[in-house]
C-alpha cells in the first residue's frame, strides 16, 4: 500500500514538473511572442511613419506642380498681352506715322504751290517791266535731220529694213520707242544714219554672218557696238533691239521710196568728186586728199556744229581724219588746221584682194572609224545660208587654221591638221554642190571634202618605234612604197605622202632620206632601241628619220597603238 502510494507520488511529482515545465515552456514561448508582436507594432509604426512622409512628399510635389502651371499660365497671359500691346502699338505707330507723313507731303505741296505762286508772279511782274516775251524752248537735235512719225503696225525691224538702218540704233537713239515689237503710234522718231543692213535669222551667229558677208567677226561687233566681245549676245539682244545689223560704216545718201518734202529730206556725206583743200591750207596729220568737201577749223569751234554743218556723221569723219578720235572730236580739232569734211566714195573703196590658193586633199567620211570624232575637230560653223570653198577659206585663214573642210554644201569644219583615225573614201561620196556657189563640190552627206592652204596635209600620227630594217617591218601598198628624198625628206611629209597618196595606215622613217607607206606590220618585225633612230631628217631641222638599218615605224589608226 504504502508502495502504492509513494508510486502513485512520483507520479504525480512527475505530473507536476512536467506541468511545470509546459508553463516555464509556454511563458518563454509567450514572451517571444510578445516580443515579436513589440517588434511587429514598432515596425508598423515605422513603416506609417515613412508612408506618412511619403504621402507629405507628394502632396509637396503636387503643390509645386500646382505652382509651376500657375507661373506658366501667368507667362502666357502676359505674353498674349504683350503682343497684343504691340499689336496695338504698331497700328498706333503707323496711322501716327501715315497721318505725319500725309500732313507734311500736303503742308510741303502747300508750300510749293505758295512758293511757285509768288516767283510766277514775280517773274511776270518782272518780264512784264522789262518788256521781254520768254525764248522758244531748243527743238531736239537730230544728226541725220530724218525724221519719220510712226504708224499703226511699225516695229524697229519694219522701219529699219524700209531706211536701210540698223534696228538697235533705231531703239537706242530714240527714247518714244518702249517695245521695238509695237511702237505706239504717231511718235516722232529721228533716224539713224543708213549702212547696208544684214537681217539676222535665228539660227545665226557672228560665225555664220561672218561667212555670209565675208567681214570678220571684230568687224561686226565695231560696226554693232552692243555685240558683246564674244558675240554670246547676239540671239538674246535681238529680242529687245530687232534683228537688223549694219555691215558698213553708217552714212552716205537716204534713199527711201516715202515723200521728198522737208519733213523727210535726203542728204549726201560723200562728195561726188575730190577736190583739192585750199590755197595754203594745212591738212590735219593724216587726213586723206581723196575728199571734195574741206573744212578749216576755227578756235572755239566743236564737232557737232561741223558734222551737222556739213551732213557728216562721226564715224566717217573720224575715218577721214584719223588725228581725231570720238571720246575727244572737239579737243582733237586743231584751230588753223584744215579737215575733210566730204570724202569721195572711192576714198574707203575696198581693194579686192586675190584669194589664196588652196589644195584639194579628197573625200574623208564625216566620222573617224573610233569614238566619232571628226576628221577636222578644232571649229565649225554648220548650215551655213552661202557656203563656198573660198567662205570657209577665208573665215579658216582670218584665224591662223590651215586645213579646212566642208560637208552638205552648207557647214564648214576648220583644223590645223587632219586628225588620228581619218578614213579617205571615194571621191564619188563628195557630191554636194556649195549653196553659195553651184560651181564648187562641198563634201557629201556623210563625206567632208578637205582643203589645206599648203600642198602638203598635215596629218595626226603616232609612233611605234624603232625596228630592224633588215625585214621590212610593214608592208602592204603598191606602186613604189618607199621613197627618197635626199633634201626634202620630214615626218609630216612622210605621214602627209603616205595618208592622202597611198592611202595607208603605216608610214617609216630610215636613213634620214627614205620614206616608206605600208598597211599592216610584217609579221615577225623586230624592235630596237629607240637610241638607234638616230638620224636626222635631210628636209626638217630637228626632225628623226630612222637610222642605218633602223626605221621609226608611225601609224595613223589608234587600234594600231592599241594592238602594239
């Protein structure tokens, strides 16, 4: 029993300690707890106290924001009210400005009209006390005492090919005239001097006038001062001034088919006959005696009252009197010294000059066989009005060219030799007679006839250099291809001989006397140095023909240089 109970007191006891273990257990537990909570309510209070001063930090950006667009807002309103200030500023300033200015212009025409008022009435006063009619004002002052009054449909071309005058002094000397196309009616209008006149076409220019009427291109330009230098004007200022141009100097007897009463008088600047000056006059240096009309100048004379005295006009009397120029007529003139003031006719008579000889070389095709270059590539002047052989000379020889040559009886082609890759063909292809002159024979269609105005063509060419002549290097023509010249021999001869004769496209060069035509290397042929050519020509100074056993192989055909 008594085991019983101590068993069942242990147990107990157990009982107990463990209970209190459970609670020291719980109560730790408990205190954790309660300690996490602590941490959890502090970290809460923590994290209310950022929010809240997050919440603080944005109401501050939105009151800044709030403050920014009140700035802006503010801004625009004051610069809305700025323009519109100046808007209004301006519209003040400028009716102020057109109310002052439209004051003063009338106080100043009120003014005027005062002033003139009072000097009219002074000015009457004082005429009417000195008994005097004021003068008739000067008429205007007209060179050529030709005056015409325009009608319905005149224009400066109309006018100037009817006077035989130049349309742009028409339009120049003659301020009424605002449009040459369409003159208003009943102007009066003084006309120039007359000249043999020239109507341009559209397609003109100085080159092809030049050709037409055989004067040089400086010609036209002195004869027509507002040509310009380089004659780029010459389309564009017919559109202004017209299209008739003086080929002579202006002057000499009107002659028009209109009325010969006073109001269109003709006259005459050329004397009929010459006559000789004075007795005992002094003739001014250099004024010419072929004249019939002489004038000896007074001290305090001028050129106008002399040229109009005399019916002279300016240029044909500096042309008879060279000491005076036109910038300085009146202080060139010499008191006491006698001038022509009406030369004869023959006086400036041009003397026909006999027209060069010149050489017929053949029918080349329009087109060198590469690139289609022409055969003569320096100039041209194509679709000439009048075309003949001696036109295109003389516009090629005023200019230094030497070789010229002509195409479709109409265009002119100018060089000073014939260029690489030239094709002579046959004469027949020639066929087209000149448009100036049926006589001569001025190329074909697709053919130029070539001229030089020496009997020699020079001809463009290349070297191949310099080959072994123990075998020929080229071969080919027929009817003695080498030929000898013991004084006279040069590569241009050479290459000239060879090219329009033979007609090859090879030419050598040895021993300094022998020229050979050939139209196609020989196979096999043997270059050497250059160095071995060595022997000058026996015709031109300064000119290699080969050398001993060494010829210098040339070629006028590019695909030759190429295939070399």
């Amino acid at each position: 029993m008594e085991d019983l109970n101590n068993s069942n007191s242990n147990r107990n006891s157990e009982l107990i300690r463990q209970g209190i273990v459970q609670c020291l257990t719980l109560e730790a537990e408990c205190k954790a707890l309660k300690e996490s909570l602590t941490e959890s309510r502090d970290y809460s209070q923590r994290l209310e106290a950022e929010n809240e001063e997050l919440r603080f930090r944005i109401l501050e950006m939105m009151e800044d924001q709030a403050e920014i667009r009140a700035e802006q807002e503010g801004l625009m309103k004051i610069m809305r009210e700025k323009d519109s200030l100046i808007e209004s500023y301006s519209a003040l300033v400028s009716t102020t400005l057109d109310r002052t200015v439209h004051r003063e212009r009338q106080d100043m025409r009120d003014i005027e009209a005062k002033v003139l008022s009072t000097l009219e009435q002074d000015l009457n006063v004082e005429m009417s006390k000195m008994a005097i009619e004021p003068e008739p004002s000067e008429p205007a002052f007209c060179l050529s005492e030709v005056t015409y009054t325009t009608k319905a449909g005149d224009t400066c071309d109309s006018l100037a090919t009817k006077y035989s005058v130049s349309s742009a002094a028409l339009f120049m000397g003659n301020p009424g005239i605002i449009n040459c196309t369409n003159i208003v009616e009943g102007v009066n209008l003084c006309l120039p001097l007359q000249c043999k006149t020239f109507t341009l076409d559209k397609g003109d220019s100085c080159m092809s006038v030049a050709a037409v009427t055989g004067l040089d291109q400086g010609d036209i330009r002195s004869l027509n001062p507002w040509v310009h230098p380089l004659c780029n004007n010459l389309q564009d200022g017919t559109e202004t001034l017209g299209r008739v141009i003086c080929i002579t100097p202006p002057g000499g007897k009107y002659e028009h088919d209109v009325n010969t009463t006073n109001s269109d008088p003709a006259y005459s600047e050329y004397a009929d006959k010459a006559v000789s000056p004075p007795s005992g006059a002094t003739l001014a240096e250099k004024t010419i005696k072929d004249c019939g009309r002489w004038y000896t100048v007074q001290k305090g004379d001028n050129c106008a009252v002399v040229l109009v005295q005399y019916h002279i006009s300016l240029p044909l009397f500096i042309q008879a009197n060279p000491s005076v120029s036109e910038g300085t007529c009146t202080t060139d003139l010499a008191p006491g010294r006698t001038y022509c003031v009406g030369p004869t006719k023959e006086a400036f008579a041009v003397k026909p000059q006999p027209v060069p000889p010149f050489h017929r070389f053949g029918c080349f095709a329009r087109e060198a066989d590469t690139k289609n270059r022409t055969v003569l590539t320096l100039a041209k002047a194509e679709h000439v009005k009048s075309m003949s052989i001696t036109a295109c000379q003389s516009f090629c020889l005023q200019r230094g060219w030497t070789v010229w040559g002509i195409q479709n009886g109409d265009s002119c082609f100018r060089d000073n030799q014939l260029r690489m890759d030239s094709q002579i063909i046959n004469n027949s292809k020639c066929n087209i007679h000149c448009n100036g002159n049926t006589t001569n024979v001025c190329g074909g269609k697709d053919a130029i006839e070539v001229f030089g105005d020496q009997d020699m063509l020079r001809v463009e060419y290349a070297s191949l250099g310099c080959y072994s002549w123990s075998k020929q290097a080229i071969r080919g023509t027929t009817g003695g291809d080498t030929i000898e010249s013991p004084d006279e021999m040069s590569v241009d001869a050479c290459a000239s001989l060879c090219t329009v004769t033979k007609k090859s496209d090879f030419f050598a060069l040895w021993e300094g006397k022998l020229c050979t035509c050939g139209r196609e290397m020989t196979p096999g042929a043997t270059t050497t140095s250059m160095d071995e050519c060595n022997v000058a020509c026996s015709g031109q100074l300064g000119d290699i023909c080969g050398g001993k056993g060494v010829a210098e192989v040339f070629t006028t055909k590019t695909k030759n240089i190429i295939a070399s």
